[in-house]
C-alpha cells in the first residue's frame, strides 16, 4: 500500500507533502511546524507505515517496534489516544496494542509490558513516560520499575510534543538519548523533539550538545488544504480589566451563539474563580454551556470534560459554549474557539493559545481578547513583559499562526535554570531498593519545575474499626483514584487533614501484607500517593482539586470490567500474588514452562543488540528461577493454602510452584523470598547446574534473584526482621535465615542433594560480595544498566507468561495430573 493511500485510509485526508517525507525518509530528530499542521498524524501514521506497510523489508525490519508519545499535558493523552484508536480502527490494524502511561477511567492497563515484540503504541505524559525511563513509576509498583525501565530502553521511538512546555524534561530526555548510546541499548532506540514554537537552542545539553536537523514546511507543503490553516487570522485586541470577574464579563458579553468562546487563565486557583464567577453572572440564563477544564481532576473526570470541550457545537440557533481552561488547552488540543480571551503569558505560549482560536480558519472575525493577569505567576515578570509589549504592537490587527510564529523569534524568552541529569544520576538510579527510612532518590526536579511536583491523592471511606494497615476499605489503590495535586498545597491542605482522627495514609512497601503508615507534611515527596478519608473534603468532581471545598468526596467505585494494574501499586515487601493461580503446578513443570516462554519471547522481541551469551543467560535464568521454591517454608505455605481434607494429597505433590488452593497464605517466616533462595542454591550448586558450560554463572544468578524486583543489587534485611527464636543469633535476610537447609530437588533433570544456606553475600564488599558482584554487571561495558534492565524484564516476562499458562497443571491432589 502506498503511503497517500494508507494515511487517507485512517484519517479521510490525503497527507501533507511533509507528512509523506516522514514515511520516505524516517521520523526526524526534530519537526518545527506550525500548530494545525496535522504533526500528530504525521508521526504516528509515519512511523506505523514504515513498520508494517512500507515495501522495503529492511526498513520494516529496521523501525522500532514501539512507539512512544509522551505529552506535557494528561488532557493530550486522551484525545491523542482517541485519533490514534480511531485511525488503527479504520486501518485495520487490530495487532497493534495501544496502551496509556497513566490511569484512566477505572482502568490502568499494564498488559504492555507483557508483550515486548508487539507493536505498540504508549501514550502518557511526560511525568508518567520520564520517570519510568528513569527507573521511578509514578503510580506503578516498585517491583515492577525494573521491567518498564528495561522495556522502554529497548527497540522504542520517543516522540516529545510541545517542547515548549516540558521543562527539565526536556533537557532530560535529550540526557537519556545520549547515554543510551553511551551505555548501549539491547535494541535501537531513538527520539523525535517537535513543537511549533521550537528554540533549537534548548535542544544542547552537556551530553547531547549538537542541534540537530529540524523538519520544517517547504513551499512545496502549502498545498490547498494546509494553506488554508496557515492563513487563518484572528484579530488582537486588549481589555483592561483582569480581575477574575472583569474576564467573567467580557467572556459573556464576546461570547457569538453557536460557537466555543475559550478563556485560558494562567493557574489552576485563577480559573477555579473565572469559572465560578462566569457561573454566577450566568445565572439562571439557560446561556451556553459552561466547563473548567486544568491538571487537577481524577481522571474519569477529566476525561468527561475533555470528551464534552472536544464536542463540535451545536450548528443553527445553539448557544455554544464557554470553557475555562488553564494551560492544559495550549498544547494540542484540537479545538478551534471563534473568541479566545487570555491572561498574557510568554510569546511561545500566547503562539499556542491563538492556535486553538479559528484554527482550520472556518470563522471569519474571530479575536482574541487578551488582559494582563494581576501577577505573573506561573511565569516570570520579565517574560510576561515582553510578551505584553509584543501583544499591544499588534491591537487591532489580524494575524496568522505563521506570522506569530516569526515573531516570536524577536521575543526573548528566559532560559529557566533547571538541574540536568548527569551519569552519575542515572547509574545511582540503578538501586530500586526500599530506603529504610521511606526516602527514595527524587526524580521529579528532572521532570517537573520545581513549582509543578505532585502528590497523588485518593479519597476511600474508612474501615470499621479501623487498625493500621487496613485502615480503608476497597482493597489495592487504582489509578482511576488518584488526583495530581502540587505537593506546596497538599502540604497545606494536610495540615488540617491530619488534625482528623482517620489522617493521611501512603503504601508500606516494608510490610508483611499490604498496608500504609502514617504520612505528615515532613515525609511527603513528589510522586507520593497519600490517601484519605472522603469526608477530608478536598475535591469535587464539577471543579476538581479545591483545598477550600468541606465536602465529602465522592469515592470512585470499580467497575467490573475494568483492567486494573498487574501488579498493585503498593504491594510489599512479602506479596508474591501469582503463587495463588488456581491451579496447582509442579516446580520442574513451571521451571519448563518459563524456559519455554523465554524462547518464544526472545523470538518476537526483536532484541538485535544482545549477544548469545546474554540470550543463553535469559533462557537459563528462566529455567531455573524459581528453585529456590523448594525450601520448606514455600513448600509449608502452598500446604497450608489447600483445605485441610488435601493437605495430605497435596504434601505428597511437593515439590510445587504454584497454589491451586482455596486460600491465600502467608509464609510463616515474615519477608521470606523464595528468589533469594534461588539465586543461593545457584550459588552453592555452580558445579551441577553449569558445568563445563560457557554461560555467565553470575549474570545468571543476578537476573534470577532479580525476577521479582525485591533482590538486585544488594541483599539486606527488613528493618525489624529477627530470626526464629531456635536460629536466635543467626544473620537472616528478607526471611531466609542462614544454616537452612533446603531439601534435595531435581530441577530440568539435574538432582541436586541438599543445600544449607550461606549469606556471606549480605558483606557489602569483598570477594564474596552480592554487591560488587550485582555493580560489576551494572558497569560492565557490554551490558551496562539499559541492557542488563533488559535481560531482567525478559526474563520477568517469561516468568509471568508461564503462570499465566502453565502447560500441566494437577487438577486435584486428590486425582493426579491432567
């Protein structure tokens, strides 16, 4: 299929000349193009081509099979989700998966990780896709930020829109493109800046200091249908009054029937009260339809308003609509309002604004009616000087986003001082182990300016009678819960939340079961999740977060066919929920499922980088990581999961995998990681299960400690963990107490006789170090962190894919083996 006819085919547009150089020639570094030029589709539909449609096998071959859109904005991932389902439907292309980085509408659907091969297409903001890359998920599993960090550093195209607007991301994400060339990668990977108000400049950073060449319109790119956009006007006019209740007036007074009349204020607390006023001016007057839309809603919620702010107008006598919005409209969302009224704010936002007003030029008088806001924030005074001086040169004139553009290029804007991730950063980032006191290492001054870090917060009703660790009630935090708010006013807002007998609560990921401690305004961090009681107030779902508001909150309820996250976000230290499958399933016969499933995943993914050595060590990890299951304390547990009238039947079964008993149980040593175990027994057998082989034995046993994300890079124990009173005096580890002994096993046809448990690896350094060993790996030049991160998630994977689907299960204790 040629490419004019496959993009028509998704879109009902033939492409612009520029959009086809893309198919031709490759996604670029960089696209400098006007806002309405269609730099979405372009992109998407540019890349999908070269990956399954486009006549040259090599560059098929050659294209990374996952695409990955991040966006500074949560109201961008749903409409750029929504255009991209929609042109996949008409295309016809039901194999590829398209997944978002951030909860949404009762839903996280982490099934991307499960598929490394398949081509995909994940849509999240900036905060969601950065901080994975970063090895630090906001709102995802510790234990799983190993896996999305080795996934999304393998085989992926990275598309940065709306530069302007990203902040430290940007110098960020230029950081990581440069050190995974430095470190190496096990599949190619690259990236793609685009934005229509680009400063080249601020693409150099130390690691990444050259500018690359950017994709612009040519003459030959004003066909009929673009030049249309390109030559849309909008007249420029002031008002002098910018108090909340003045902008109220003239959005009500300028508002023209039938048509969206957009207001775009400057803070989030700003357009709460423009919204409220326009509201009470309006009246009982059955006027046009009002919404306020910004960052800080749930978002079931958002989603809503955005569905509705998209909505065409009601043609014929329809009064139209009025949206208060923040910046969350500036960067791409595809309305066109025939009045825009906006705060003045730097030139390359105001550039962005006046795109959203007559966009595909199809009003004709359309304004925008700008005011200077009573302060500067969030920007700076200098900038909004300048941007105000620019705006009263152009009073009364009519002006095309290109001219705008130009302009823009004589309008300095200050270059924000912002810390810029080093080396030394990224290798620390590395360790994913729980600090002992609740800290871990901040990311989020790389990926938000230090005015827009967020807490995420959840409103539940409190358990009756409430202890800690299960103080609410509806079980694992959802996503679908959780409202971004900036952690300068949680800390305000929790000061009195916490003077409340419920309090404030956060995941305790060093618990014996799912539970939460106490959170106070001192422990708070960006990122953290922090759940309170739905009468703390705080929150409404017409106007979103709103510190002010007493009311209770209404509390998300979970719907039935939601896709909740593989892996709950607070899961502890002890949780190994996939033991619990149903099915009951010998060791040796998972052991030869995962082998199994490693071979199959190591042939969809398309992991060019590694080398055999580094597949040899998948293959063999999976095979044997979950030997250490064979200690009697997993063996005790899946027992005592069965009912007591199987216990016998299910005894004689051992050695086991998986549960298919009625109960879920905890290990009676608090902590106890079957995983560690294994990566011992590795250690104590090297003999028998390697021999003469040529395998690297410790990247061997590295990826099978690692295969739950609990033991990596270094072997501890739990604060407060204590041996059992008869070991009393013995080191002990996440429950795994030294001097025991694990029963003879045979594992994929060798015996192995039984083997005491040593943790002299606990020394930090040393020859016998489990430390210096997992470093070693780290910063061996042929894996480095991206590769190595990798071969875990590989090896993960297959983990998963074999409990998923065992190939024999016992289907009764009572009746043998099916």
């Amino acid at each position: 299929m040629e490419f004019s006819e496959f993009f028509e085919t998704a879109t009902g547009n033939p492409p612009y000349p520029w959009q086809r150089r893309i198919a031709d020639a490759g996604l670029p570094e960089v696209i400098d193009i006007e806002t309405g030029a269609g730099k979405t589709a372009g992109v998407v539909l540019g890349w999908l081509y070269r990956l399954l449609r486009h006549p040259d096998q090599a560059v098929r071959a050659g294209t990374p099979a996952w695409l990955v859109f991040a966006l500074p904005m949560r109201s961008l991932v749903d409409q750029t989700e929504r255009a991209i389902g929609g042109w996949l439907e008409r295309l016809d292309a039901a194999d590829v998966g398209v997944y978002r980085l951030l909860g949404g509408e009762g839903r996280l659907d982490s099934t991307w990780r499960e598929n490394p091969g398949r081509p995909t297409i994940l849509v999240g903001t900036v905060d969601m896709v950065l901080s994975r890359a970063l090895m630090r998920g906001y709102a995802s599993s510790r234990w799983t930020w190993p896996v999305e960090y080795g996934l999304l550093h393998a085989g992926c195209h990275y598309v940065f829109d709306e530069v302007q607007l990203l902040g430290p991301a940007l110098p960020t994400s230029r950081q990581l493109d440069a050190f995974r060339r430095e470190f190496g990668v096990a599949a190619p990977c690259s990236s793609t800046w685009m934005s229509a108000t680009l400063d080249p400049v601020r693409l150099i950073t130390v690691d990444n200091p050259t500018v690359p060449v950017a994709e612009t319109l040519q003459e030959d790119d004003r066909c009929a249908g673009l030049e249309r956009r390109l030559s849309a006007t909008r007249r420029f006019e002031e008002r002098p009054d910018g108090e909340p209740k003045a902008v109220a007036a003239v959005a009500i007074s300028e508002h023209r029937p039938e048509t969206l009349t957009l207001v775009v204020v400057n803070t989030v607390r700003r357009a709460r009260e423009v919204y409220a006023e326009v509201k009470k001016q309006l009246g009982k007057d059955p006027g046009p339809e009002l919404a306020l839309l910004h960052s800080r809603f749930r978002p079931a919620d958002r989603s809503k308003i955005v569905r509705e702010a998209l909505r065409a107008v009601v043609a014929g006598d329809g009064p139209g609509r009025i949206l208060v919005a923040t910046q969350v409209v500036e960067a791409g969302i595809d309305v066109s309002a025939a009045t825009l009224i906006t705060d003045a704010a730097p030139w390359s936002s105001i550039v962005q604004r006046s795109g959203r007003c007559n966009r595909a030029g199809e009003f004709t008088g359309a304004r925008v009616l700008w005011v200077e806001p009573p302060q500067a924030l969030p920007y700076s005074d200098d900038d909004l000087a300048a941007s105000v001086e620019e705006l009263r040169s152009l009073e009364g004139t009519d002006v095309t986003s290109t001219r705008l553009r130009e302009r823009g290029r004589e309008v300095v804007e200050a270059e924000p001082l912002v810390p810029v991730l080093r080396r030394r950063d990224l290798i620390d980032l590395f360790d994913t182990s729980p600090d002992l006191v609740g800290n871990d290492i901040d990311v989020a001054r790389f990926i938000r300016a230090d005015g827009d870090t967020d807490v995420q917060v959840a409103w539940r009703e409190p358990a009756p009678d409430g202890q800690e660790g299960e103080w609410f009630t509806g079980g694992p935090i959802r996503p679908d819960e959780l409202c971004r708010v900036s952690i300068g006013d949680a800390r305000t807002w929790l000061r009195t939340v916490l003077s409340q007998p419920s309090g404030a609560w956060t995941p305790d990921h060093l618990a014996t079961r799912r539970a939460w401690r106490r959170v106070d305004t001192f422990t708070l961090r960006p990122g953290s999740i922090v759940v309170v009681a739905s009468a703390a107030g705080g929150y409404r779902p017409e106007t979103g977060w709103d510190g002010s508001s007493k009311l209770p909150v209404p509390v998300v309820i979970e719907q039935q066919e939601a896709v909740v996250e593989t892996t709950p976000i607070e899961e502890t230290t002890a949780d190994d929920p996939a033991t619990f499958t149903g099915s009951w399933v010998g060791l040796d016969d998972h052991l030869a499922d995962a082998e199994q499933c490693a071979y199959e995943l190591l042939a969809e993914a398309r992991m060019t980088s590694l080398t055999p050595a580094q597949i040899d060590a998948v293959v063999r990890a999976a095979s044997l990581h979950d030997v250490g299951k064979a200690h009697d304390i997993f063996q005790d547990t899946l027992l005592r999961s069965a009912r007591e009238d199987e216990q016998e039947n299910v005894r004689r079964l051992a050695p086991l995998a998986k549960s298919g008993g009625s109960r879920r149980t905890r290990h009676r040593q608090p902590h106890f990681r079957h995983e560690l175990v294994s990566a011992l027994m590795l250690g104590a057998h090297e003999n028998e299960l390697f021999g003469a082989d040529d395998i690297d034995r410790d990247l061997v046993r590295y990826l099978v400690a690692a295969h739950h994300g609990r033991v990596r890079l270094a072997i501890r124990s739990v604060p407060g963990e204590a041996p059992p009173r008869a070991q009393a005096g013995s080191r002990i580890a996440l429950g795994v107490v030294e001097g025991d002994v694990v029963p003879a096993v045979t594992v994929r046809g060798t015996h192995l006789e039984p083997t005491t448990l040593r943790l002299d690896e606990m020394a930090l350094g040393g020859a016998t170090s489990w430390t210096a060993m997992a470093l070693g790996l780290r910063d061996r030049e042929d894996l480095g962190p991206f590769r190595l991160a990798t071969l875990e998630a590989l090896v993960r994977v297959a983990d998963w894919r074999a409990s998923a689907t065992p190939a024999m299960t016992i289907a009764s204790p009572a009746r043998g083996s099916s």
